[in-house]
C-alpha cells in the first residue's frame, strides 16, 4: 500500500468485514437484518454474561434507530459503518499522537509497545494475563488469548483517558467500543499503521492527512455517484450526497476565505495590528477602513456550519492565536481592552477551542476528525494544555417516527387549530414594507405541525 488512498480503502474493508462477522458470528444477530440466529452448541452465547449484555444492547441500539425512522437493514448498515469509521480513526490519531510525544505509544510494537509495557507495570492482574501469553489454543469465544485481551484493556484504557478531551472519538463505552476488532484484524491494522511507507503520513507538520482520510474513507461512493450521473445521465439521490460533497478543500482556498473575514474583522477593529503581514490572500484595504466595534478576541465567534475534518478551523486557529497574543501585548492601550481575554500566552490554545471554535456537520466521521485535528493542533502549540471544552456538534437528523414523533408533536405543537386572522396577519406582514428584504419564502403558519411532518 504505497499511498494513504490505498490504505485507508483496505483498513475501511477489512473494519467493516470485521464489524459484519462479529455481530453474526460472536452475537449470532444477522448481519443484514439484526435478528437473532439460532447458537450452535458451545457457542459463547450460551453461558458468556458480558456476550450476552452486549447484544441486548446491540438489539436496543437497533430498536432506537428504527424507532427514529431508519429501515432495520439501514440501521444494522449504520452500525457496521459507524463501527469502521471510529477504529480507523481512533488508530489513525494513536498513530499521529506517537509522532507527536503527546502519548506513551500504544501501537508502535503491538505487544511490545512501550505504553503498553508501562501500563502493565501498574496492573498486577493485567501483567498476569500477558504473561500467559498469545497461543491461539488459549483463545476464547471472542478470539482473544490472554495477551491480546490486556492489549485490548489497555487500548481501551487509552481511549478513556483520551476521552477526558476528545470524548466524541474516544468513549470507550460506546457501541464501537464493545466491537472491538478481534486480534488477527488488529494485527493487521497495527502492522499496516506501522509500516515505514506510512511514517510520513503521522509525522508532525502533515496535520491534513485527518482531512485525506476523511475523503479518502468514501472515494468509492463518490466515484459511483459521479458515474450515475456523468455516464449513466441519472441524478445524485440523497444517499449520493455525502459522498459527492465530502470533498477537502485546498489549504490555499481555506486560507483565502478566513484571512478575508476573521482576518479583515480584526483589522477593522484595530488599524494598528500587525495581522496584515501573516494574510498572504487578504488584498490591499482601501484607505480608511470601516471600523468595526472592537470587542475582546474572547468573544469573537467562528462558525463552520459544515465543518468536514476542521480545515477551516485549522487556519483560523492561527490568526486567532496571533490575535490573542496581540491583545496580551496591548491590552489597556486606546482602543484595546483594558483586560485581555488570557493571562499567559500558555493559556490560549485552550481558549481558542473554548471560546473561538464552533463546528456543525451532519456527519459524525467528520465531526470525530474535527475533534481530533483541533487537539493535534491546540497540543501542538503547548503540550501541557488542558481541553475541557469542545464546540462541535454532529446534526445528523432524522424523520422522526413512533413513540419520539409522538412525544416530540405533544411537546412542540401548538394544542388548538389556526384562526383565518392568524392566516391573514402573516399575509399583511409579506406585503408590508417590513418585509421588504425577502424575495421568497414560504412561511408556515400552521402552530408547527408542518415542521413535525404532521
């Protein structure tokens, strides 16, 4: 596998077989439609308590996802694929991390790992199962030999510590936790991740390869949808969407479009700021510039409402920076604030992700690689920083039915009828000068039932 596309391609193959195996051949649920199987004679069904809470939770994650409005196979299709997107990328940030110092490597020698190895030192019981060993006659109902069961405690360990600042990718008591990807898959991946023609994908300064995973994960849908419409002359259907826009957008483009709004923002509210020099893509200002309100660089917002792996972000996050560190050296001058919005220059990656970053996306693979790129970003500038915050949130909504259309219609839904006055007002508003900046709309005057597909 010489280049990332390759890589990620297999890893997202051979995640999403594994996924598929373990609900049919560990939990005996069928891997199209989440119904029980029946279990064979032996089977770690039969007498395994942990197994067993594990498909009743698999069975209720099911349930809810129906409940919400997905067909059974579309839920046990999410699943599957929830499940592969997460361990590649939590391997993929384990990886960047070792490069990086910021973690005791967990992956770089497998067993041998040195994070692994410190781990064990503290953890009698755990240095007790890798002293017995891999020996594949040792294994158990879920594949796993002693060994391997404390490496998967200890990923899963790292993963709980992670999630103190990154919980969205690494909660380790999610779905994707309990399906882990069994030793031989492991090994596999770990092996792949390891190899010398990878070494430069991790390596500190090539933050984008969290962008190139992301797009590469689905080059194959995109490449389907754009044949059903270039060659086959049919339309994108909705599920064509993802996959057709999930493109990276170049660091040059990125980098046009922030220094000409949060960076013009800056300079309009202080005209002595030296941010200037660091916008290569921001044109000459006109004499005079508009002067905007000043208010202090803890305050101010940046919004991406599709905001794919951060890039946006990513560049923002330097000007920001520089803009924190402006304020710190004039705070108290004439047309700065009298207070900065950080003590210590230490302080402000921190509160850069706290206070300046907001993301949206409807995709959660993305909003994973999100977090994951602001704390590469935020550690790359001061490894002691502290993230107790993250502004991003996953807005994958669906039509909701059952039980939550009910409750959520009781709740929400205005409990009478509409009045031919309440018709009419809306009316006179749309032909009154009031409403003399709108060009189109539809206007529901409906007491919200039409927003509830009621």
């Amino acid at each position: 596998m010489s280049d990332l596309r390759t890589f990620t391609l297999w890893a997202r193959g051979l995640l999403t077989q594994e996924a598929g195996d373990l609900l049919q051949q560990v939990y005996r649920l069928d891997v199209q439609t989440g119904a029980r199987l029946p279990i064979p004679q032996g089977h770690l069904m039969e007498n395994s308590i942990e197994a067993q809470t594990i498909r009743k939770r698999i069975e209720k994650l099911l349930e809810d996802e129906v409940d919400a409005g997905l067909k059974r196979e579309e839920a046990v299709a999410k699943l599957i694929k929830e499940t592969a997107f997460t361990h590649l990328n939590r391997l993929v940030a384990f990886k960047l991390m070792e490069a990086r110092g910021l973690i005791r490597s967990p992956l770089s020698r497998r067993h041998e790992a040195n994070g692994f190895k410190m781990w064990l030192a503290a953890r009698p019981a755990e240095e007790a199962l890798y002293n017995q060993g891999d020996s594949p006659n040792d294994r158990d109902g879920f594949g796993e030999a002693p060994r391997d069961r404390a490496y998967r405690h200890f990923l899963l360990w790292q993963c709980g510590e992670l999630a103190r600042e990154i919980q969205v990718l690494f909660d380790p008591d999610n779905m994707p936790s309990l399906l882990f990807p069994r030793p031989g898959v492991l090994k596999e991946l770990v092996d792949a991740l390891n190899a010398d023609e990878r070494k430069d994908d991790w390596a500190a300064g090539n933050e984008e390869t969290v962008g190139w995973v992301y797009q590469f994960f689905t080059a194959e849908e995109k490449a389907a949808a754009f044949d059903k419409v270039f060659k086959k002359k049919k339309k994108f259907e909705k599920t064509d969407v993802p996959a057709a826009t999930q493109v990276f957008t170049p660091r040059w483009i990125v980098r046009f479009l922030v220094e000409n709004s949060l960076g013009r923002l800056w300079l309009s509210m202080h005209q002595d700021s030296n941010l200037a020099e660091r916008c290569t893509y921001l044109p000459p200002l006109p004499a005079g510039p508009p002067v905007s309100a000043m208010k202090p660089v803890g305050e101010i917002r940046v919004l991406d409402p599709a905001t794919g792996t951060m890039h946006f972000g990513l560049v923002a996050f330097d000007l920001l920076a520089e803009m924190y560190r402006e304020e710190l050296a004039n705070a108290g001058k004439a047309g700065w604030p009298a207070q900065p919005s950080v003590a210590t220059e230490a302080e402000i990656p921190a509160a850069i992700l706290a206070n300046n970053l907001f993301g949206i996306d409807i995709d959660l693979r993305a909003v994973q690689l999100a977090a994951l790129a602001l704390y590469l970003k935020a550690k790359g500038a001061n490894k002691q920083a502290t993230l107790t915050e993250s502004n991003l949130a996953c807005a994958d909504v669906a039509i909701f039915r059952g039980q939550h259309l009910t409750k959520i219609s009781s709740e929400m839904a205005l409990p009478r009828g509409i009045t031919p006055e309440e018709v009419a007002n809306a009316c006179v508003f749309l032909c009154s000068p009031l409403a003399s900046a709108i060009t189109g709309h539809v206007l529901y005057v409906d007491c919200g039932y039409n927003v509830m597909g009621l």
